[in-house]
C-alpha cells in the first residue's frame, strides 16, 4: 500500500516533465498496469498517462488499490472517484464523458456558435 | 472614534436594485456603495465550479463565514430555520450580488399582477399600476440588454421594442411547440433575457456554455457588475467586504449614519444625505429590525409592523423525462422558451398562477453532473462501445419542464432576529418562517396534471415529477409599498414612510409576487424610483 502510493506519487511527479516518461511505462509498471486496464475498459486507446496517474493516486488516496471496473469506469468518463461520500472530483473537463457526448461540451465552456442550439448538432 | 465617510448618496448593498439608479445620479451626486461581501473574479469563479463535484447555485461563491450566506442543500447553513417548512432560497453577498448566478430571464408581470385584490379577492393590490410602470420597464430592458420577439407581449403591452433580437429557441423548444400546437394551454414562446444575441454594452454574444446558473463565462449574461462598472466609472466608490451593522436616526426620523465593520473586525462609518437600503430581502428587513434603538423600538421603518413579513418564493416543480426522439440537450442558454398564458385567469380566485419553463438543461437539474449518469450505466455492466453507446443515446433524449408558482403574501411567513445566534459581525443571524398554503397546494397539483399532459402529447417516456417543490430563489415581500402607512413599510415611490431620506429597493417590496422572475420587475422599480430620490437629495440641505 505505502509503496504503491509513493509510485503513484513519483509518476506524477516524474510526468511533470517529458524525461520520465519512457522509465515509467514499462509493462511491469503499476501506472501502466492502471493504463492498460483502463484501455480495455474505456475502449480508448489513446489515455493521457498524466490523467491517468492522478486517477491512479486519487484510488489509492481513497483506500481503493485495486478499483472495481465500474469505478474505474466513473472515474474516466465522470473524472470522479466513486467511493466514500464525498466522492471526489479530480478532473471535469478532461472526463470521457465529453468525447462521448459530441452534441455538448463541458459546461461553462463556451459551446458554439451564437444560436448553433436552435438546430440539431452536426453530424 | 472611528473613520467616517462623507458622501451624498449611501448604498447598501451592491446588486441590481441599487447598482442602476447609481448610474443615473453618479453624476450629479457623490455616493458611496457599502456591499457586505467581496468582489468576485470570474476565472477564479469558473474554476471553482468546474473542480466542485456538487455544482449548486454557490458552488463558485465561496462566501461562508467572512460573508455568510444561504446554500442550497444546506438549509441551516445560514438561515435558522423556524418553520412549519424550510425556506431554501438562497441570495449571494458579493459585488454584483445575486445576478452572479441568476439565469436571466427578464419578464414583465402581466397588469394583473399589480392588482390581485381588485380582480381576484387574493393578496393585495399594488399602490402603482402596469401602466405606471410600463416606461420604466422599457428603461430596464434597455438598461439590461434584454433579447425578445416582441410580436407577442406575452400579456404585458409594451410602446418599445427590445433592445435586442430574440435569442433563438433551441431545437429542444421546437419540438415541444409543435407537439404542443394543439394544446389550449397557450403557445411555446421564445423568453425575453438579458443575455447578448448582439455585443451590447461592449459584452460579447452568448456563446452556449449552458451554465448561465451559476456564472456566464464570457458576461454575455447580463449582470450587476456591468452598472457598478459604469458607476464606478463616473466616480461612485464601492466599499467590498463592508458589512452595514447598524443604522442611526436624528430626531426627525433621516437617518444619519451606517455603522460599517470589515471582516476584519474594524469599523468606519458613512455619512450621508440620502441612504438607499438595497440589500434584498433576507439583508434589508434583518438590518432594519436590528438597528432598533429608543426611538424605534420595533427597528426602523417599522410602524407598521410588517418589516420581514410577507416573505415570498416562487414554488418550482420540475418533471423530467426521455424524450422519443433526440433533442440534443446540454447546448445554449439553460432556457429559451417558456408557455406564459397561465400567468393569470380567472383561476387566480381559486389558486397560484404559474409559468411553464422548457430546460435545454436536460436532467443536468436537479440531479447534478453527468456523474450519476455514468456510474449507472458503468454498474449497469456496460463496457466499451455499449457503453458509449448507451450515455450518449440517453443524453440526447433528457428533457426538463418546470412551473414557476406564485406564493400569496402571508404575515405570518417572516424574517426575525434569531438574538442568539450571532454571525462573524455581532449580528443576530435572520431566523424564518415559512409555509405554503392552499392555494399554492392547488397551483402545484394543477401543473403537475400539466406536466403530465405535456409528456404524454410529445411522447416522453421515463417520466419523474419532483416530490413537494422547490425553491426558485426568489425572495421577495419583506418591505412591501402600499399606501397606508400602517399596513407597509414604503410608499409608490420605494421611500420608507417613517424616514423621509431612506429608500428601500429590490423585491422586498413587492406587495404581491406574480409568476414571473422577479429581476426586471426590481429594475424597473429601481428606475421608477431615481427621481423620487433625486428630490430627496435635493431637499437635504433644508
């Protein structure tokens, strides 16, 4: 556990900056371990490893090692860690949820064109 | 002895009622704002909504303890709850006030609304007329850059146009128009707003973030910020995080002197010849109550006993629902139309009138960020492109409807001092009483029977209506104008009738609250009342 959560913390660190990146997602590698299952579960392939260590770190924080697949879920498409109330919010405008939903944006964002709303989006 | 500031003009209270007749009398008067909570920055507010997993009304409005103040889900927050039922409306205390967060809608009331007693036997007329007041009402819609379509007055005539054209209905109100064409309950009409579909007073065009509650990102909203900014420019000084804890009085009932403490715990005082008192109305009747001395020992302004009395909300129930086909909510404004005609009839004997509001919020209201939605289809089992498939096929289905209901006045629904329990300044915090009652009952149960026929005519499917109602956070009644001086607190031109230079503006002092947002009925009045205080500003030196 303890050693877990130092790692998690190193890769954020260690992300900060483009050098780490190649030592830390070798396979064997707990955060690429994190990566690769949420790849399988999310269909994307193409996660942000940044993102991905601060969801890693936030389960951990939240005594949850080893996040079930529908947490794991939540947590990229929501960008909330689902566990103890207060869940809590790590990220809202990089959550999945907002590729998934093409029509919208995250609100509060600026989401089109003046009156873009009076028609059906785009296909 | 403490600082003392001099001015002609003192305002307490920095939000839509004070802010615009500053505008008008900034150049011929000095006048100095005394806002109790801080000013407001609109990234760090953006931020602040954006990482919160609750996204209430407050969410970007932290003011809690230096500037307390009402949060919704959080009923004993601030407000010490007497009830028979909580009161849940909430106000902001901040430079701009309660417009940071407010949705922008800009109706008129109907004429009907101005005299409930004399056409329905309900509540009490109002000591003006619509006429009265219909030019200030053009003034307002100009001061606030409202958008309409004023081929239909939705019941309220007008000798103006709008200063803006119509923002456009959403896709969503289209399809609920013509499902709705044949329904005699009146048409899908687009809702005036102050919000931009033309850059106006150097504000952009709304660029469809869908959160104009809490904040416009891009001010395309109006708010109270945009006259504070004009005033400011002419010279009016505004004193933030400046909490009014007193009034004093002369012999001949002026009043004098604000007290002024700072979170900090200093104090200062201002001067001035006239005193504008438009902190809304939890603020205004709890100031006026605690300021009592000898010589008023009900509080200010109180002879008749009716300050803090008569509080008024707007009762919402919402009814959500999957439409039939998609309708791609989540984009534009929170609402672009709305169905007024059941604003007034002959109904109103029996019970409230209300307005029927379309959401281009999809269920973003009441149950929050798409959070729920997610974990329910991720515990549902659904993976990968299911997955995917299943949120965003749901997500263009959401569709919202709610009604807005009148509340008939009530002395017994009131604002009092609750003396044990004191905020961060010494003050004892507002204690409320509040029920509904019959005829708001009847208003609810009549337009919950609507909701209903509106879903079955468009096909919706999934249908939940909300249990009780909800708050619309629109506090309104507590200083209501009338004639007699003995059963209301300001004349028909917002003047106390017991102090001759102390205004009171903002919706507590409306006598009666029809059923549409309150926001351009205060501006108006505000306008109305800038002569009046013109010529108490002139008469001061006598």
């Amino acid at each position: 556990m303890r050693r877990r959560t130092l790692l998690a913390g190193c890769a954020t660190l260690a992300l900060a900056g483009s050098a780490g990146l190649a030592v830390l997602l070798k396979p064997a590698d707990p955060l690429q371990r994190f990566i690769n299952r949420s790849e399988a579960l999310t269909g994307m392939s193409d996660l942000d490893p940044k993102l991905a260590a601060t969801l890693m770190a936030a389960f951990e924080a939240d005594n949850q090692p080893e996040p079930d697949d529908a947490a794991l879920l939540t947590a990229w498409y929501s960008g909330v860690i689902v566990g103890e109330w207060p869940w809590q919010q790590v990220t809202y405008r990089d959550a999945l949820i907002w590729q998934v939903l093409t029509f919208t944006h995250p609100l509060g964002v600026c989401g089109s064109a003046f009156g873009a709303w009076a028609d059906p989006p785009e296909a | 002895m403490s600082e003392v500031i001099d001015c002609d003009l003192a305002i307490i209270g920095a939000g839509v009622a004070g802010a615009l007749p500053a505008v008008e009398l900034a150049d011929e008067a000095s006048i100095v704002f005394i806002e109790a909570g801080p000013r407001i920055d609109r990234h760090t507010a953006l931020d602040l909504y954006w990482n919160a997993l609750v996204k209430t009304p407050e969410t970007p409005y932290p003011g809690a303890p230096l500037y307390p103040h009402p949060i919704a889900g959080r009923n004993d927050a601030w407000y010490v709850q007497r009830g028979p039922e909580p009161f849940r409306a909430t106000y902001l205390r901040a430079v701009g006030g309660t417009t940071w967060h407010w949705l922008g809608t800009a109706l008129r009331f109907v004429p009907d609304d101005f005299r409930l007693a004399t056409r329905f036997g309900r509540g009490v007329d109002w000591p003006l007329t619509y006429d009265e007041l219909e030019p200030w009402y053009s003034k307002a819609e100009a001061a606030l850059g409202v958008a309409g379509d004023a081929t239909d007055d939705l019941g309220s005539p007008r000798q103006q146009p709008f200063p803006l054209p119509p923002i456009p209905m959403s896709y969503c109100d289209k399809v609920f128009a013509e499902a709705l064409e044949d329904y005699d309950i009146g048409p899908v009409r687009p809702t005036p707003q102050a919000r931009n579909s033309i850059p106006y007073q150097d504000r952009p065009v709304c660029c469809g973030s869908a959160s104009c509650i809490p904040l416009c990102p891009v001010q395309a909203k109006w708010d109270a910020t945009v006259p504070l900014d004009q005033a400011e420019a002419k010279g009016a000084r505004i004193l933030e995080s400046s909490v009014v804890v007193g009034l004093e009085t002369a012999a001949d009932g002026r009043i004098t002197l604000a007290l002024v403490q700072r979170s900090d715990g200093s104090r200062f005082q201002v001067r001035a010849k006239v005193f504008v008192l438009a902190a809304h109305g939890i603020e205004s009747p709890r100031l006026l109550l605690h300021s009592a001395s000898e010589r008023y020992p009900t509080g200010l302004a109180n002879r008749s006993d009716q300050v803090g009395r008569n509080l008024m909300d707007h009762l919402i129930n919402h009814s959500s629902a999957l439409s039939k086909d998609p309708v791609w909510p989540y984009r534009g404004p929170i609402s672009t139309a709305g169905i007024e005609r059941p604003r007034s009839g002959s109904f109103r004997a029996e019970r409230s009138a209300y307005r029927i509001e379309i959401g281009n919020d999809g269920w973003a209201w009441p149950a929050g960020a798409f959070v729920w939605a997610v974990n329910d289809t991720a515990q549902a089992g659904l993976r990968d492109e299911a997955f995917k498939r299943a949120l965003y096929d749901e997500s263009v289905r959401h569709i919202r409807i709610g009604c807005m209901h009148e509340q008939l006045p009530n002395p017994e629904n009131r604002i009092e001092l609750a003396t044990d329990q004191l905020d961060h300044y010494g003050v004892p915090r507002p204690a409320v009483s509040y029920r509904i009652g019959d005829y708001e009952r009847a208003g609810l149960a009549a337009s919950h029977l609507q909701h209903a026929e509106i879903f079955r005519r468009i096909g919706a499917t999934d249908v939940t209506h909300t249990q009780g109602y909800f708050d619309a956070g629109h506090i309104m009644g507590t200083a209501r104008m009338g004639k007699d001086p003995d059963s209301s607190v300001v004349d028909r031109n917002l003047c106390a009738h017991d102090h001759k230079n102390l205004f009171i503006l903002g919706s507590a002092v409306f006598p009666t609250s029809a059923a549409a947002n309150p926001t351009l009925t205060i501006a108006a009045l505000s306008l109305r009342a800038v002569g009046a205080i013109r010529e108490s500003l002139g008469r001061s030196g006598d």
